[in-house]
C-alpha cells in the first residue's frame, strides 16, 4: 500500500470511469456494500463499461463528490448535501473505499479528515454530519478519530442479514473543528 501521503481528493476525471465502472455495476455483490448502509435494497444494474461512460459524460461530476485517489489512482469517493432547509448550515457527509485491499490503512479516516475539511473551507457548513450504523464500527472510529462525536443512536432500527442494528449518526461543529 502506497503512503497516506499520496491519498488526494480529486473531481472526477475519464481514467477513473473504468473503477467506478467495475465497483459500481461490475463487481458481484461487492464487500464495500456490505457495510454501506447494506440494510438498503441495492439497485444494481447490468450497465455495460460504454453506457456507463456516456451516461458519465452526459452528467457532469459535481463539486458534492470527490474521487479518493491514491497515488492518482480511483479507490473510493465522499459526497456531501445539504440538509433542508437550504442556509441551515448542515451538511451530511458520505464515504466509500471500494477494494477491502485499503481498508484498515487508514486511509480512510484520512480521506473524511480532508473531506471535512474541505467542507468547511468551501461551505457555510456550521455543523457535519455522517451516518451509519452499529455494525460499521471501522467507520465510528474513523469519524472519531478525526473528531466526530457521537449525536444520536437510534436503537435497533435496522434489519439486516437476520439481525437488528442501531443507526448511528456523528457529527462535527465549525467551531469544534477549528
């Protein structure tokens, strides 16, 4: 695995729609999926590498998403909105790391680090949020570490493969961040 260092955020560019491809319609039941919110029905589709590209090139990328790239190479991407209403100055933060191959690296927790940064340096965000669930403690720990508390666990209110699990949510203040 290539040093933290080199783990940068990034808009989208063509030699990332390939991976994006592969982990998004390619890949049979991918483990990303497993821990991003898998309580979810998943709407996976037979989306060949071509539609995929021009569906890509028809929708431009957003300032709302970034690529995780890792020595320039697409592992991951983070998303972001803002909760209603609009001027609120909440913002939900979203991560995934595809290949399981950079999971517990770090990376991770180092790409949410500069998302949020990133959010509160381009946004009026006063407060951030994430959410997940119980089952996703690598994902606690890492909003932990990089200074999320906890703000709300909702008991049991996810099913998933035969069990109930808690809705977690986490967030960060402007002024806790500075």
């Amino acid at each position: 695995m290539e040093a933290v260092s080199d783990l940068t955020l990034r808009p989208r560019l063509p030699q990332d729609l390939p991976p994006l491809h592969r982990w998004m319609h390619a890949e049979q039941s991918p483990e990303w999926q497993r821990w991003d919110g898998p309580y979810f029905p998943k709407s996976r589709s037979d989306l060949s590498l071509e539609a995929y590209t021009e569906r890509a090139a028809a929708h431009p990328w957003d300032t709302d998403q970034q690529i995780v790239a890792l020595g320039g190479q697409c592992i991951g991407s983070v998303s972001r909105y803002e909760e209603d209403p609009a001027g609120g100055g909440w913002f939900e933060l979203g991560i995934v790391i595809f290949d399981p191959a950079h999971w517990s690296g770090g990376l991770g927790t180092r790409a949410l680090r500069l998302w949020t940064a990133c959010t509160f340096s381009e946004t009026s965000a006063h407060v951030i949020t994430l959410s997940t669930w119980s089952g996703n403690q690598r994902m606690i720990r890492a909003a932990e570490r990089v200074g999320y508390r906890e703000c709300a666990r909702i008991p049991e209110a996810r099913v998933w493969d035969g069990q109930r699990w808690d809705s977690v949510k986490l967030a960060v203040l402007r002024r806790d961040w500075l």
